[in-house]
C-alpha cells in the first residue's frame, strides 16, 4: 500500500545548491504524477540569474529531453524572449509542477497534457521554493495562471493582473522578490492565425516590460 502522497516539503534538502535540489527531485514522489511520467523535470540556468521563468509544467517533449521548454511552446517562448531583449541563456527556466501529466487515449497512443490540479501545483511547489531560494532573483516572470497562482495565490487573474510588477512574499521564502506574469506560450499556439499575432504581440509587451526592470540589454 502507497501512503497519501503529502507533498514535495519531504524531499527536499535544506540546500541552495541546484544540483543537489536537482539531484533529490529526481526521486520525488510528493504527489501521484512521479507514477506515470518519464523523469523529474528540473528547472535550468545559471543559479546568479536575475530573471526566473515558470512556466506551468513538462510538456511530452519535455518529459522525453528532462528539460523544460524544448517542445513548440518553448519554441514559441525563445522567440518572444528574444524580441523582448532578453537571453533565454541568462534565465533560470522552470515549472510550477515538475512532472509530465497526462491522457493516454489507448496504449503507445498520443500523450494528451492535461493540466495539473491545486493539489499538484500545491505538492511541487516546495521545489519552487527551493529555486528561488538558491537563485534569489529579481524577477520571477509568471508563464500562465498555473505559475501565477502557485505564487500568488488562486485569487490572481492573468487576464487583469498581466504585465504589472507585484511583489512576491511567500511562507518559506526567504527574500521577498518581484513577480510579473504574462500568458502561457502554449495558449498563443493554441488560437488560430488571425488571433495568433495580436496575443504574441501582447505577450511581447509583457516581457519587454520584464526586462525594463531587470533592466536587460534592450536590442534595436
Ligand atoms: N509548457 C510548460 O509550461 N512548461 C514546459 O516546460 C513545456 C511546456
Ligand atoms: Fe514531486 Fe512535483 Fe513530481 Fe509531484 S509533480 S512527484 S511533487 S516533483
């Protein structure tokens, strides 16, 4: 018999170095969805970083490489990034949940991503935590709701609360910081054509705006 899952807060070590936090994450099993998934996908970038993205969790392509935003929204986020002025490189790149959820209609079929629950965006975010604890950046941008509400709470709206700067406090954070969220990339993949570059447009003034305040290179 497998206990109730409880929640990430056992795994992690008390520790500010990412390789050991990432080496403990491997062996997660805070809630159910270490059962299915391939592999722990950790977040990646230098631990000096200044900007962290979160986004919401792997993605089948990112189960496969174990790294986050390698598939088409990752793409989509490098592209964006890039316009905004800001290095993908110079990042600290995460998820809010950091195993792989999903729907497998029949067996070797299509893995169909389902989004996480609270209680799973709830359970991982120790591992959260513990990034932000061992990069202390200035900014944290918020990839969607998921990320926005694993931080600030299930009040927080993307829609109306998008490209401002909050601060960030949380319980087991040990420095407060800024958050500035935007849209999830797979959302502006998901419309069509004709509404596609209206909502990267947006998403772009959201990060130029992120990188205003870390006050990133802008290019020309
Ligand atoms: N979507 C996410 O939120 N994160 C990834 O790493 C990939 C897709
Ligand atoms: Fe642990 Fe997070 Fe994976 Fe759940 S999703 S098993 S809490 S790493």
């Amino acid at each position: 018999m497998t206990p109730r899952a409880l929640g990430a807060e056992r795994f992690v070590p008390p520790s500010e170095d990412l390789g050991r936090l990432r080496e403990a994450s491997e062996t997660c099993e805070g809630c159910d969805l270490f059962r299915d998934a391939t592999q722990t996908v950790f977040g990646t970038g230098p631990e000096n970083a200044r900007l962290v993205l979160v986004g919401e969790q792997p993605g089948d392509d990112e189960d496969k490489t174990g790294r986050p935003f390698t598939g088409p929204s990752g793409g989509l986020l490098d592209r964006a990034l890039d316009q905004a002025g800001i290095d993908r490189d110079d990042a600290y790149v995460t998820n809010a949940v950091k195993h792989f959820k999903f729907a497998q209609l029949q067996e070797g079929g299509r893995r169909i991503h389902k989004k996480p629950t609270r209680g799973e965006t709830t359970a991982c975010r120790p591992w959260l935590i513990a990034e932000l604890n061992a990069v202390r950046p200035e900014l944290v941008v918020a990839l969607g709701a998921t990320a926005a509400q694993s931080l600030m709470g299930p009040e927080f709206r993307v829609t109306t609360q998008r490209g401002i700067v909050h601060d960030l406090e949380f319980d087991g954070l040990d420095e407060s910081t800024s958050l500035l969220a935007t849209v999830h990339p797979s959302s502006v993949l998901r419309l069509r054509d004709s509404e596609r570059k209206a909502a990267f447009a947006e998403m772009l003034v959201d990060l130029r705006k992120a990188a205003e305040f870390i006050g990133a290179e802008q290019h020309h």
